[in-house]
C-alpha cells in the first residue's frame, strides 16, 4: 500500500525532559559534541538507526521509553545542564559584542544553498558547505547575522552507481515537519507568508522555515504550499534542478522573496533591520531589487537615488571563475517576469541595463547575475587571494579604461568551520588537553609539544576509523549495483590500515579533473601496488545530473576501482556528503587536489584536511597558492606554458605520479630520522620499526600554521572588518538625515556621468628631469584640463607613473595627485604637481582624472577615467 498523503507527527516530550526538543532542533548539536553524546547515552541502538539526527531520534524513541527517561533523575539532571549550557552559548556576549558601535547591528545573509549537517540535505557543494561554515562561525564569534535561502523539497539528489558505474540520481522527497525546522507563525497561527505576482495573473506564495544556527537564525522560503498551483508550488522542488524560468523563478522567489521574508521576521521577532546585506553569489541578486523597490515604493526615492542607497550597505561575493558556475538568462525572460508586477514602481528597463554585458565580448541579449551583483554592491569581493586576482581580471570589462589590478574587487579567503571539521580525538589531543577550547581562539601551536608517537597513533587511529566506514559504504554500493552477499567477501578487507591513504573528493565538474589520476593507468596500478611503499585512494563526487562529462569521469574512475587486481588499494564512495566528510577529512595522510588553475576559487576541502594533520597535496591554485609554504605538503606544478589541453593533463599528471613515487610516499614510510623526538619511537607498536619524523614534523607544522589561518573565525574576521564593517558606515551615512547623502550622490553621479564625455586633459608638460634623468629627480607635472562644468573637487587628476614597458604599457604603477593651481576659464583648469623618480630603467609617466567623492569606496567604482 501507498500512501496518499504523508506527515511527521512529532513527539510531545515528557515536561520534565522537554528541553530535549530544543537542543534536537537548534542545529549546535552538529558541531557540538556533548549534545550528540547526550542523544546518544538516551538510546545509543535508536541513536545509530535515526542516523544520528536528534528529531528522527526523538520521533522513534517510544512514549514508555520517553516517559522512564522522564523519570531517570539521573537523565533529567544531564538535559537540564545541556539545555543550560545551550542557553549559555545563546546569550552570552561574544567576540562581536566587545566590538565598536560602528559594527552592524544585523547583517543579513543569501545563499542559494546552506550546508550545515547532512540532516538538513540543502547544499550540493562547497557554496553551501561555505555558507553553512560562515553561518556557524558567526554564532560562535556572536555576529547578528540572519541567513535567508530557500527550502528544496528533495534538496540536492542522492546518488549510487548503476551495475555498469553511471551515476544514478534519486530525490527522496523531504518532510519539513520531520526536519528541525520551525514554521514562522503570525500571532493569530496562521503561517507567515510571501507573495510575488507572477505572469499571466498568477501568484507565488510561500512560507518561512526558520532553522535555528545556533544563534543564527536561516530563513528558508517553501513554495511547496496551499494557494500555489502545481507549477508554483514546484519552483522549491530541488537545488539546482531545472534551467531557464524554473531556475529564475528560484532566484526571484530567493531576492526579492528572501527580503520580504526577512521584513517579517524583523516584525515578528523584534531583530533590528539588516544594516547590511551580504550576496553571496550571483544566484541571490535580485535582493538589490526588492530593497530598491522598497524604498521607491515607501521613501519616495528616485531610481539612482535607490541604488545608491541600496548598493553602500550591499556586499557581494563571486565564487567562480568558471563561466557555467554563473547564471546568464535571456534579458527577455527577465523582462517577462518583471513585468508581471514583481517590482512595482521599478522601471524594467533599468533593472535589465544592470544584468546587461555591455562590454567587449558580452552578449547583449544575456542578463548576467554576477554582473548585476557587482552593480548593485558598492563592495565585492572573490574568495581566495588569486581568486582575487582572477576576478578583477574577468570583470574588467566593466571598468574600461582601469588596469586590472585596479578593478574594485577585493578577496576575502574562504575558511572552514574548526568545531564542524576537526575530528574530536583530534581537538582534544591538539586543544583541550592543555586547557584549550575550540571556542575561544585555540592554540594550535600547543601540536608541538605533543610527542610524535601519540601523534602517529591518533592518525592510524582516524585511517583505521576511516578504513571501517570505507568497507561498510563499498559493500553497500555493490548491493545496490546488484551483487549478492555470497560475493562480497573480499570488501570486508580492502584498505590496509598501515598504508599511505590519500583522499579525493569533491564535485566532479570537468575542471577538477577527478579522473587526471587515471591518465597513465599502468602507472597509477604500480603506486597502488608497490610493495615496498604502496598508496590507496579514497575517492567520492557527485556529478551535476545534466554533467554527462562528469558522469563518463565517475564511470571510468569506478571501473578503474573494479578492477579485482586494485580494488583492495582504491575505492569510490557513492553519495559525497557532509556525515561522509567527517570521517574522510581526519582518516586521510594526503588530501589531493588537481584542478586546472586558475578555475578552482577557493576550494576547502584541503582546508579540513590540513585542520585533522592531513597534508595537501595540489596544483597551486585557490588557497593552496597561497598558504602553500613548503613544508606544509606539496605543489603540483602547473604546465601553464601554453600546452594544449591534452598536452598539459599528460605534464600535470606525470608531475603528480613522480612527486608520489620520489616524495610523498618514501616520506611516510621513511624511518628514523635525528629528531629528538624520534626517541619516543618506543611507544611504537612494532618494536623495530621507527617513525616517519619528517612526516611527522610536516603534521605538526600544517596544524600549527594553517589552523588559524584557514578557520572560518579568521574569514568572519576579514568579512566583519574589510566588508561589512565599512558597508555599515556607508550605509547608515548615507540613509541619514531623510536620504540627504543618497540624493547628493546620485545627483553629483549624473552630472559627472553627463560632463565625462567632454572632459579630457588636452595638454601635459613637465620641467625639472635633466637630459641624464636619476633616481631621486623630481619632476613637476603640469596638465591642462578641460573639465566642462564640473568643479575641481569633483576630479582627481593623478599622474600616474611606473615601469614603462615596451608596449608603453605602465606596470607597476604608484600615483600622485595633482593639485589645481589655476582656473583658466571656459572649464579649463590647471593642475600640478611634483612626483619622484623613485627607480631607475625606463620610467614612464601618464595623467588621468578620476572622479572623486568621499562616498565613493573605491575611485574606480563608476568606471569612468580620462587619460592624457
Ligand atoms: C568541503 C566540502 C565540499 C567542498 O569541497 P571543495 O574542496 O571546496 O570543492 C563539498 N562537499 C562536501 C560534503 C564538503 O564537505
């Protein structure tokens, strides 16, 4: 029998044990140890088959077992202190409230997915896992931000392996009433709700789940409600499922639904009003949207008046330099959407012209929502330093006129939630044995002081843990793929717990290149087969289901691990997820990582490796080239020498093989070694064998170095001081006193928008560099300006100098302002000013004007520059 209609009844808890339904529903529990052990010690048999998730535990303990715990003083008291403790941990002031007044009161927060424990299934790769990291970092750190995404239905698919290895895709359908998620109620009960017209007369409606982050609330918006037809009611049916108008409709509902959704919680639950909002990635733009439509609609506000509002206190982060990762829609559908009244008072034409590619190579007809985020944010920034570089290369079509290094977009390194990642035998070796806590600021220095041998047993420990969840999900793949028990014998063996065990896992779009390991197969079976310094891999990925590549990469790298002769010494894990990554991380010696750089942004897996003594192993791109520093693993060299792409896949593999044979693997295996602390190789279980000290000396150095610098408290940090800090000033300065700033700055825009054009430098002399110029010369600069109408305090002009190459062009340019000296009349001015030949070869100098403006953040902000 089917059923025809299903729901979740959830328990009602005994009083005396009731605080149990709060600590199952705010989602601290999956980063905080006690409570699991709590769950766990009520029913440790219903605890492993709920699958370690609080509510399915609660909804499966029955009323006489709840009412005997109810009864059990000893039980009652533990969840009293654990429900103390939560309350601690949600009220006490935190790093944020020792910050200034400046610091936003409330930040609000979009992301098309949020990854925070396998029990809420709404991510499908390192965005969401991202996004769920900086939410769980900000309640740590006690940052007042609100997340706002959207509920999928059947999240992101499951996925298991066909007989022949092609990836099989399934959507179990979620209940939210069996999820930890509170519906948001008006007072009278009645759920909350959203609505945006739609064409044809239609309507979209949704409500707001509210999941609890521990002290961050995330507003998820369901359009799986009565009131929708079935067309709307499936626009929340999965992440990232359908293209076109569905994938548009997601967005709209997530921007423009998501600052709705965002008003009435404000209302019901008395949260101050976002001081800013943060974008992260295009998916979410259209929030720029419905706060401009606000303040038309409520504050009378002309567009360019809006915008600039909207854009001082809006913060937008990209996250990819790869060209499918960001969402291009046809200018005509989004026309068509809007038209339907989702903006009143906003004029369509405007809000195409700023999804409109209209620079070199755009397409006039796409409407792309990385370029609109970067129009409708005063501040943006890539995720990882050459991420940075990268993206101010790629927009810089935007910014005509400026050189690269000057495009307006700066990088905030991504980061990786410590207590989410660390594995707890780690932590407590590394942290809390000397007094430590992962809360407050640990020292991970303290890694050194721990001896090598206890050190070297935690990691055979993690693989030997990691080994035994290996054999359990391999024989449970191969059941599905259709073999019997009788034949499955020989998974109770593979992996060796005493084998260099290196990790590769992540999504599988084609530029992570799963597969690059397979290049030389015969070569990669002679790794694996080594007898004196063999290697195995562990490996897992999911495919996006319309990737056909993706899949054909999965398939020839599970047949590879079919294969009788290997399959002991390299496996694949169906269904990469965050419960799979927990134990992954921590059990691996070696994280790879091969992508083609530049195209992985960030990239964190490697980051959760380094944080559990795991070493990296990865072509210099996203983090890695930057917090790479030689002893903390190894750089797999890039053939960027303008090889084809098969020529440059042979060069990168064969470097990846060759630093496994000479390097990483004679290094685990290696023995003895000077170091004092190899004396301690007597607590080694095989009496004659020595420790690996140079491998050892590699794991404490990554974990003292890179545990700080790749937490998601340190990315909190930048993000509160480098971004939303400044937004807030911007913000607030420029909504004060009725909007009065907003309205000068969009006035002063048009006008010196209007007057560019006509404005030019006709004229550049310069006195005082002799025949035989030197360093230290000074040379007076004097340019004659045309400026039209506008004021010479509405311009910068600058001479800019540096190394003249030669095609001319500057490079390593410094510059000086010029100072004007003189009206000449009819909108022509004088500027001088001196300027230092500060090296020597050939020097070069240009002048340009700029318009300036203190509420400008940066000079390049309205792309305009005039060069003599
Ligand atoms: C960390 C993580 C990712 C992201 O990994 P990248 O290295 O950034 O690609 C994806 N999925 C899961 C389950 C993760 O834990």
């Amino acid at each position: 029998m089917k059923a025809i209609r299903r729901f979740t009844v959830r328990t009602v808890l005994p009083e005396s044990i009731a605080p149990l339904a709060r600590l199952a529903t705010n989602l601290r529990w999956s980063w905080h140890l006690p409570t699991r052990e709590l769950f766990a010690s009520l029913n440790p048999q219903i605890w492993d088959e709920s699958a370690h998730d609080p509510v399915t535990f609660l909804g499966s303990v029955s009323r006489e077992q709840l009412q005997q715990l109810a009864e059990d003083s000893e039980v009652v008291e533990r969840v009293r202190k654990a429900a103390e403790d939560l309350q601690g941990y949600l009220e006490e002031p935190r790093w944020y409230q020792g910050l200034s007044e400046e610091a936003p009161k409330c930040i609000a927060y979009f992301s098309p997915e949020f990854g925070i424990t396998e029990v809420l299934p709404q991510y499908s790769g390192g965005l969401g896992i991202l996004a769920g990291d900086h939410l769980k970092a900000a309640s740590d750190l006690g940052v007042p931000l609100i997340g706002v995404g959207l509920l999928y239905q059947a999240g992101y698919f499951k996925q298991s392996l066909s007989r022949d290895a092609w990836q099989q895709e399934t959507y179990p359908v979620l209940d939210p009433d069996g999820l930890p998620l509170t519906l948001l109620r008006e007072e009278d009960g009645t759920p909350a709700q959203i609505t945006l017209p739609l064409p044809d007369g239609r309507e979209l409606h949704a409500w707001i789940w509210r999941a609890d982050v521990g002290r961050v609330p995330l507003l998820l918006l369901d359009s799986n409600v009565p009131g929708n037809d079935d067309a709307a009611r499936a626009i929340t049916d999965r992440l990232y499922g359908g293209g076109g108008d569905h994938r548009l409709q997601q967005e709209l509902l997530l921007g423009m639904g998501g600052v709705k959704a965002l008003r009435i919680y404000q209302r019901l639950s008395g949260v101050p009003a976002p001081e800013v909002f943060h974008t992260n990635e295009g998916h979410a733009g259209f929030l720029g949207i419905e706060r401009i439509r606000e303040l038309i609609e409520t504050k009378q506000l002309s567009w360019d008046e809006a915008l600039a509002a909207g854009r001082a206190s809006t913060v937008f982060t990209t996250h990819t330099p790869v060209p499918a990762g960001i969402d291009r829609f046809q200018k005509s559908q989004i026309q068509h959407f809007f038209e339907a009244g989702l903006a009143p008072g906003v004029p369509v034409e405007n809000i195409l012209a700023l999804g409109s590619e209209s620079y070199d190579g755009g397409d006039s007809a796409v409407f792309n929502m990385a370029v609109m985020g970067l129009r409708l944010a005063q501040r943006a920034n890539g995720v990882a330093k050459l991420h940075g570089v990268v993206s101010r290369e790629m927009f810089s079509g935007l910014w005509p006129g400026f050189d690269h290094s000057e495009v307006p977009i700066s990088s905030v390194t991504n980061g990786v939630h410590v207590p989410t990642w660390v594995d707890p035998k780690v932590s407590e070796l590394v942290i809390e044995r000397s007094g430590g806590s992962l809360l407050d600021q640990p020292d991970w220095s303290k890694v050194y002081q721990i001896p090598d041998a206890e050190l070297w047993s935690l990691r055979g420990e993690l693989r030997s843990a990691l080994i035994d969840d290996v054999r359990r999900r391999v024989r449970a793949s191969w059941k599905k793929r259709g073999a019997a028990d009788a034949e499955l014998a020989w998974t109770d063996s593979i992996l060796d717990p005493n084998v260099l065990t290196i990790g590769f896992a992540r999504r599988v779009p084609t530029y992570k290149r799963l597969t690059l390991m397979l290049r030389d197969p015969a070569r990669l079976k002679a790794l694996l087969l080594d007898e004196k310094h063999p290697i195995q891999l562990v490996i897992a990925g999911k495919s996006h289901p319309a990737d056909d590549a993706g899949k054909k990469m999965i398939q020839d790298l599970v047949r590879f691990t079919d294969d009788p002769e290997v399959r002991h010494r390299i496996a694949f894990l169906p269904n990469y997820d965050i419960a799979m990554a927990r134990t992954l991380f921590p059990g691996c010696d070696v994280w790879l990582n091969n992508p083609l750089r530049p195209l992985e942004a960030c990239g964190t897996s490697g980051m959760k490796a380094a944080i559990n003594g795991g070493l990296n192993l990865s072509v210099l791109d996203g983090w890695w080239d930057e917090m790479y520093d030689g002893e903390n693993g190894w750089a797999i060299p890039t053939a960027n020498n303008g090889a084809s792409a098969e020529e440059r896949d042979d060069i990168e593999a064969a470097a990846l093989y060759e630093l496994l044979e000479d390097q990483v693997a004679p290094r685990f295996y290696g023995v003895g070694g000077t170091s004092e602390a190899a004396g301690a190789a007597g607590a080694s279980t095989e009496p004659d064998s020595d420790l690996p000290t140079h491998w050892i000396s590699m794991i404490k150095h990554t974990i003292a170095t890179l545990g700080p610098a790749v937490s998601a408290e340190r990315m909190l940090n930048d993000y509160v001081h480098k971004l939303y800090e400044p937004a807030a000033i911007a913000g607030r300065a420029i909504v004060a006193d009725n909007f009065a700033a907003a309205k000068v700055l969009a006035a002063w825009k048009s006008k010196v928008t209007a007057a560019w054009p006509i404005l030019a430098v006709e004229h550049v002399d310069s006195v005082g560099v002799s025949e035989d110029p030197q360093i230290g010369d000074t040379l007076t600069v004097r340019a004659y300006v045309n400026l039209d109408g506008l004021s010479s305090s509405d311009v910068r002009v600058e001479a800019a100098f540096g190394k003249a190459l030669d095609t001319d062009e500057l490079s390593d340019t410094d510059s000086v302002a010029l100072h004007p000296v003189e009206d000449l009349g009819n909108g022509r001015h004088l500027f001088t000013g001196d300027l230092v030949i500060d090296r020597s070869g050939s020097f070069g100098y240009t002048v340009r004007v700029l318009p300036e403006n203190p509420a400008l953040a940066n000079r390049a902000e309205l792309g305009l520059v005039t060069s003599a």
